[in-house]
C-alpha cells in the first residue's frame, strides 16, 4: 500500500469531511485532496502533513511504513549522523565513529541493531532543486543497514577522497571484479556520474535501504 492509499484510509475512518479535517489542521482543502489522490510524490518538509496526520492522531512512521506489521512496538532510536561528518571517514573505517553521541532518528523496530541514519544536506548541490520534484530533499533522513549486499541501481553512500565529499545515489559498478572502480549517479540530473577508481579513489560507506521524511 502507498503511503497515500494509507491516508486515504485513515481519512475515510473519520467522523470528519476532507474539508473539516483540513480547517482543523489549518490547512487548504486542495492540498490534502492532492495527497489523498497520490499526486504528490513526495510531500514537502514544511510541516504541512505533520498538523494532518496530528489531526487524525497518526505520524509519520505510521505513514510511510506498515506500523500494523510492526507490531506494537514499531519505532526504535538509531545513531542519526550527518554528511558532513563523514567526509573524513578512511576506508573500512565505521560509520557510527563520526556519530555525535547524542543525535538520534524514530525508525522503524524492524530495521536491524547495526543500523543508523543519515540526514541529507545539499552542501554540495547533489539532490538538485526540490521544486522540480526530485525524489529527495534535504532534511530527509535515510536508513543504512551495514550489512546489506551492494547492488547495482540502488542508492549507496560514498566518500570521493580527491572531491572531500560524500555522495549520495545510484552505484554503478563498472565491471566485475573490479570493486574499486565504481560511478555513483547522483540525483541532481545536471551532475555528471562521478567514477570513482584508483585514478580517483573512494569507496562506499553503505547502502540507503529506506526513505523517512524529515522527522
């Protein structure tokens, strides 16, 4: 079920009309019609669907995961790091040692003990202009699991040693057997593929395993 098949349902469940739940979250009526109708891919950070969501007494986790099949007990606290801590990370070095030790993201309890977050910025100009509704926004937070196999398409984190940045996008091998020759496609679409290899090196820290809006 899509996040928005998922509000439509709790909406339906209330005593209340699109427009009524709307004015009591000081809200327009068109913008949670939009939500409800799924055409809106990602809502914005700016707390719009927050005041819904408290309206109807749910969160986000709630929203964007199946807390049904979570259980109970569906959220936990995971180390919550920033990009811009982990540009001085050495190879095979952990993560969690750039943590603040105090800074933590609501994730959902199914994820695994070794798992930690990481909150995008745009420092660099690599997730491109929110208004052309790219996939993610800065203040988005994302779930790494260390031990989840590399594949091709999906969405890592990655050092560029010589760049002195931390990339966010799609991993490209460039051929098998080579590991330490790799292209990460960042989400701006006006960026080139950035290679990383021995000419240029770098590696991967992780892989992004799930999306949670700012929380």
């Amino acid at each position: 079920m899509q996040w928005h098949e998922r509000l439509a349902a709790w909406v339906r469940a209330e005593d209340r009309s699109v427009p009524e739940l709307a004015r009591d979250a000081g809200l327009d009526k068109e913008t949670v019609y939009k939500w409800l109708q799924g055409k809106v891919k990602n809502p914005r950070n700016d707390g719009d669907l927050d005041r819904l969501l408290s309206v109807i007494g749910r969160n986000r986790i709630e929203l964007f995961f199946d807390a049904a099949a979570l259980g109970d007990s569906y959220t936990k606290e995971v180390p919550l790091l920033l990009l811009k801590r982990l540009k001085s990370l050495a190879p095979g070095q952990d993560p969690r040692s750039a943590w603040d030790g105090a800074t933590t993201a609501q994730v959902p309890a199914s994820v695994s003990t070794d798992a930690y977050a990481i909150r995008l910025d745009d420092e660099d100009g690599i997730l491109g202009d929110p208004r052309n509704d790219h996939e993610f926004r800065a203040g988005d937070v994302v779930i790494v699991e260390p031990d989840t196999p590399l594949i091709p398409g999906k969405f890592v984190f990655a050092v560029a040693e010589k760049l002195g940045a931390v990339l966010f996008g799609h991993y490209r091998p460039a051929e098998v057997g080579t590991p330490t020759t790799f292209a990460i496609r960042v989400p701006n679409p006006d960026y080139p593929d950035v290679i990383i290899s021995p000419a240029n090196p770098g590696f991967v820290i992780g892989r992004a395993t799930k999306l949670i809006r700012d929380l």
